[in-house]
C-alpha cells in the first residue's frame, strides 16, 4: 500500500512539473480583486504604429520611470489535461529585468524564472534542472512553444506595449486612459496566434494604471487566468 501511494505522488509530482514548464513556455505571470475602472472606449494600435507607451496622459512612460516593481500573482491555468494552479512572486528592478518565483498551491517553490533584456535563465528547483540562453529550448511536450519574444516578458505582465519584433506582428487596443486592454500576438513565420486581455485596473502613484488581471487565450485551447495584488512600486526621477 505505501509502495502504490509512494509511485501515485511521484506521478502527481511529474504531471505538476510537465504542467509547469508548458505554462512559462505558453507565455510565463492572487488571491484579491480590486476595484475595476470601466473601458470608456477603444483604440486598435499594430506594431507599425508608433505610440507613447504611456498609462496616463502627460505622464512619462512606466518602461522610463520604473524602478522597482513588486507584485503576488495567481495563475489558474486551464489545460487539454486537466486544470493547474499555482502562485508566484513577481519582482523588477527595472523594466527589463525580472524574476518570477513560481510555488504549488501549499506555496512551496517550483521554479525561478530571471528575465534580462533578451536572456532568460530558468531554474527547475524541485528536478535541479537550469536552462538558460535567448531563446526558449525546445521541450518534448505535446504543445507548441509560441513564439513570443524574451524580452516581450516583462511588459506584457504588467500590460505596457510590448518593443517590435522581428518575428511576431501584434495588434493592440486601447483604452481613452492609454491603458492596453489586449494585445493579439502573431507569428510572422508559424501564423500561430495567442490573445491576451487586461481588466480590473488599478491606479498607482497617481499617473500609472497596472491591470489586476490578465487572460492569455492560446490557440491550443489553453487558457490562463493571473489575479494579481500586493503592489509595490518604486519609481526613478527623471532628469
């Protein structure tokens, strides 16, 4: 009996781990809902258009202002296998370098996932397992790896308009505040497409809205859900 109940957690473990790797793979990003702000109306922006990646009007760019950013998140992901849920801490200390530490439900950690620039180092804690380099490994898993760019990461958490790529096009729509309500990322060499949408806004230091919740819709019926709360933010003067 304590033989078959040792390989059943063992298999759990495995499932939990396989789940794991397809979600930070998928696209990588709790608890409290905050208030929401409605969408007063909308404006379709693609990868050609130059805009200012503003959240307020007048107001600089989050990407140039931010310092340091800390954030809780809750994932709950809907997959062809099953549902998963897991939650993760999330921290910048400035727009272009993150670190996601990933934990199961009992919040014990899985992963660390560093994001800098257009590097990713990616650390399986529980297998002991790293990978790392500029682009994401090939895994031997029955999904697809969209192909959304490292350094896209860690603005499309936060929802700030991802830099041009050579291989994705993107269509963005916005709110009359400037706030990014979704963005539809497709690959210029695959077609393969991922649609994500933002809600539930919330306003920080006084002239930046940060989404509260975030839905990525990939086009093999995954579906994943992020609560986000507990925001701290630290922002740089500008000279």
């Amino acid at each position: 009996m304590r033989l078959n109940s040792t390989r059943k957690m063992k298999d759990l473990n495995k499932n939990f781990l396989n789940k794991l790797i397809r979600l930070i793979y998928c696209t990588i990003i709790p608890g409290i809902i905050l208030q929401g702000c409605s969408v007063i109306s909308t404006r379709i922006i693609t990868d050609d258009e130059p805009i200012q990646l503003s959240h307020t009007l007048n107001s600089p760019s989050l990407s140039e202002t931010l310092q340091f950013l800390s954030l809780d998140a809750r994932i709950e992901i809907d997959t062809p296998d099953g549902d998963l849920l897991l939650f993760a801490n999330i921290s910048y200390n400035n727009i272009d370098t993150l670190t996601i530490q990933f934990k199961d439900p009992l919040k014990r950690k899985l992963a660390k996932l560093d994001v800098f620039n257009d590097e990713f180092n990616f650390w399986l804690q529980r297998q002991g397992k790293y990978y790392s380099g500029v682009e994401w490994p090939e895994l031997p898993i029955s999904y697809h790896i969209p192909l959304i760019p490292i350094q896209d990461i860690s603005r499309i958490l936060i929802g700030l308009v991802p830099v041009k790529s050579q291989s994705v096009s993107y269509r963005s729509t916005f709110d009359d505040y400037k706030r990014m309500t979704k963005i539809d990322f497709v690959s210029k060499n695959t077609k393969e497409s991922i649609d994500i949408s933002y809600d539930q806004f919330i306003q920080l230091e006084k002239h930046y809205w940060m989404p509260t919740y975030m839905k990525i819709d990939y086009d093999q019926n995954i579906i994943i859900e992020i609560h986000y709360s507990q925001f701290h933010l630290e922002l740089r003067k500008l000279t």
